[in-house]
C-alpha cells in the first residue's frame, strides 16, 4: 500500500516505524523540519519530502496522485482538514485520516463527507487516551482494557500477584475455578519475554498475563490472576490541559475528582467547565501541596500534563505520599520500559493508543479493530470472516484447522450477539468476528492473508 503521512512528530514517527516495517507497504512522509525527517530516513526506509503538508505542490511531490492512503497527523488540525480535502479535489486519493484535537469540531459529524470536508475518519488522541484511562480507572488491578466488537469482548493485561486463585496453578485449572465463566489466557510475558500458554503453563507472581473475557466477566477473571482492589472512588489528575479537562469531565459524575493546573488562567478556565470536580492551582510535583490534598488518600493519581519529566516525577512523588495506584502519559518508549519497572504502575503511550485506531483503516480484509501491545511489538486484531468455505481459508474450517503462524492465536469468536472462546473443534462461520492475538506483530501479512476472500 501506497501511504502519504503528513506531520513527523510524535504520533506520526510512531506510525511511520509502525508501517515502514511491513513489506507491503510504500511510506512517504511530509514535514516542515528537515533534521526531523533526515533523523527518520537514517532508520527507516522512507522516502521524506520537505513542505507544508497542505500546499498542492508539496503533496504532488510526495506523491499524492498515486497513492492509497494520506494519514494527516501535523499538530495543526487545519492544515489536516486543508491536506485531506486538497488531496481528494485535486488527486482523488481514495482514503484520507486526519488527525483533529479541537473538540469544536470533532462533536460536529456533519462536517465531514465527501461532499463536505473530505476527511473519511477522523482521529483524536485526546478522546482515545481519556476513554483508555476511564477503562483501567473502572477496573482497578488491570494493566491495559481493550475492546472488541463493540464493547462486548474485552481484552484486559494484569500483574499476578500472590493472593489470585489461579497464581502457582497451572491454566487447565482456570475452568474449576470459575465453573459459569467463559475466558481464555491468551499470552504471558514473563520477566520481558513473551509465553504462549498451554494448559499446563503455570502462572508465577509478577507475569504480566493477557486473557479474553466477555464484558461482564471481567472482574470474575481478574480476582483469578490478584486480589482485587476496591473500587476506585478518589482521583487526582495532574494537568488540566485537553486530556485532564476530558478525563474530570468523564469521571466527575461518578468519582470525587481534584484537578492540578499549575497555570493560574487555565485553572479558573478549567473551573467554570467543570460542575462538581474541585480545581486546584498548582505544581503536582509540590510535595506539600499533594499532602495538603490528602494524596495518601488518594486511590488513583494520573499525570496527563504536556511535559513527560513532569509526569513522572510527580507520580512517583505521588505514590511514596500514599497513593494507592498511578499512572503517567509518557511519550518517550525508552522512559515508559523504564519507569513501569520501578514505581509508576501504569505507563499511557498516546502514540500506541493512536496507532491502534490507525492501523485498522491499514490492514488488508475487513479487519475492524486493530491494539498495538507491548510498545508495538505485539498486536490483537479483530477481523470479519467473510465468503464460502471455497472462498475463504477460514469460513466453514475448524479452528484447529486454520494454518496460523507460530505465536498467532484466535482467542475468541462473536457470533451476533454471542461470545465464544476459541476452542480446536470450534467452526468459523460467515460474518463471525475473529479476534485474534499476535505475539509478533510481523506475522500480520500472513494473518491478512487467511481473511481475504479469494
């Protein structure tokens, strides 16, 4: 695939590393800064052009007459919405992302169409990191939450720590445990390196575990893996910027919420925007402050401000003040490795959480839903069988007898409305909802292979 990526800075180096690997795929990538794109074209095998992504010439010679795909990603969201409709108009570019913060005009659906702005998807990462914050703040104890078919399968990552049912016994043992409850484990990572169970693996203290569980089941299968914390009732965010004004937003209902702002403007901004959330003016990394907040009592703190060194330091202040659980948006891979090792418990790539929703408008075959894990090293997709069993390679096949590369897994079927674990004898039928796990995200061509109707 032809792909045209506009904007080199955070989200769009991670997605070019993400797409410059796969063979099958052709990236050119546009930006205004040359020492930037030099830095990419040293690593990757890209071809890079220097320009405003909007301006006509400057996407002609990046080669938006042929390509597939434009994936605008600038930090302006204008010129995004100005490069996708230029691209159509003048080159007919079948299909264009763009990647707009402003809530202003992302709440305004009707903007967007072929005959309006020619944007078909539109990616915000501020919404994406704030729904992904909301879902370990519901489930207290995970690592990541991850959806599938529309909420209904959820494929959640937690530490097993002494106390689970399951730590110290092999998996075969999971279905007497939780006799009612349909899941399946469907990776370990321990000490760093990838385990793919069987029923005789046995689970140890502090394996990272991967496993799949309809929506409901999901606290059901976490006490097997911990002991499971008290529902989260007390948070603190530290910044107030579009992530912290979305996330006290989604919680002020449900949670007693304190904010952080350190600018004086913005905090009264943020103030009158909230209804019930309490607004503070300050530095999260004051030792004093947090203290005069009661941080011990806190049982969640996330630091979500725009300076990584700002978040971490104040989470790990944070939790040797008391807090039970923290979590900071972190965009440097090498500082998320590091600081999920030590004391911060959960460490938010945006980028990976971005690149996620990317990948799926990508992929070859109906592929719906596409999680980036492990800093992209892995991948969970959900992909639509689709044809007769002449037609396909997995529709009318057994799951046992679907050739799968080796670390690939199908982890579970949606039927309608139905939810099935991925047994050997189970039938893939027509329009079922496969979701599978990869423990090598290179093995993806071959997996797209099996799902196109040939």
């Amino acid at each position: 695939m032809n792909i045209l990526i506009l904007g080199a800075g955070q989200v769009g180096s991670t997605v070019a590393y993400s797409l410059a690997r796969e063979e099958a795929n052709e990236v050119t990538i546009v930006d205004r800064n040359p020492d930037v794109l030099r830095e990419l074209q040293d690593r990757l095998d890209v071809r890079t052009v220097v320009g405003n992504a909007a301006y006509p010439d400057v996407l002609e010679r990046a080669g938006a007459r042929d390509a597939d795909m434009i994936i605008a990603l600038t930090d302006s969201d204008e010129i995004n919405m100005i490069a996708c409709q230029v691209a159509y108009t003048l080159f007919k570019t079948p299909t264009k992302i763009a990647r707009i913060r402003a809530n202003e005009y992302v709440r305004h659906a009707e903007l967007f169409g072929t005959d309006r702005l020619a944007v078909d998807v539109c990616v915000s990462p501020e919404a994406l990191v704030t729904e992904y914050i909301e879902q370990l703040i519901h489930f207290p104890g995970a690592l990541q939450v991850l959806e599938f078919a529309d909420g209904r399968v959820r494929l959640v990552a937690a530490k097993a720590h002494r106390g689970g049912a399951l730590v110290g016994r092999p998996l075969r043992e999971l279905p007497q445990h939780i006799p009612n409850v349909e899941s399946r484990v469907v990776a370990i990572y321990r000490g760093g390196r990838g385990i793919i169970p069987d029923g005789d693996t046995v689970v140890e203290e502090g394996d990272e575990v991967f496993f799949i569980a309809s929506r409901k089941d999901i606290r059901t299968v976490l006490s097997e893996m911990r002991k499971l914390d008290e529902p989260v009732r007390r948070v603190v965010i530290a910044g107030g910027g579009n992530i912290g004004l979305r996330l006290a937003r989604a919680l002020e209902d449900t949670n007693n919420v304190k904010v952080i702002e350190r600018r004086w403007e913005r905090a009264r901004e943020i103030a009158e925007l909230l209804d019930k959330a309490i607004v503070l003016h300050g530095d999260a990394a004051d030792e004093e402050l947090l203290l005069d907040e009661n941080i011990d009592s806190a049982d969640v703190f996330v630091a979500v401000t725009n300076a990584e060194e700002a978040n971490i330091l104040s989470a790990m202040l944070a939790k040797r003040l008391g807090a039970r659980k923290v979590m900071s948006l972190i965009n440097k891979p090498a500082y998320a490795e590091l600081v999920e090792s030590g004391t911060i418990d959960v460490a938010i790539s945006p980028q990976q959480i971005t690149l996620g929703t990317l990948l799926a408008h990508v992929r070859r075959g109906d592929v719906v839903k596409v999680h980036s894990l492990r800093r992209g090293a892995a991948e969970a997709i959900e992909a639509v069988a689709h044809g007769t069993p002449e037609e396909s390679k997995v529709v009318g096949r057994a799951v046992g007898e679907i050739r799968l590369p080796r670390g690939a897994t199908i982890s579970a079927v949606v039927r309608g409305e139905t939810v099935l674990m991925a047994h050997h004898d189970l039938v893939i039928e027509a329009d079922d909802h496969v979701i599978l796990f990869m423990a090598d995200r290179r093995q993806i061509d071959e997996v797209e292979r099996l799902f196109e109707v040939g």
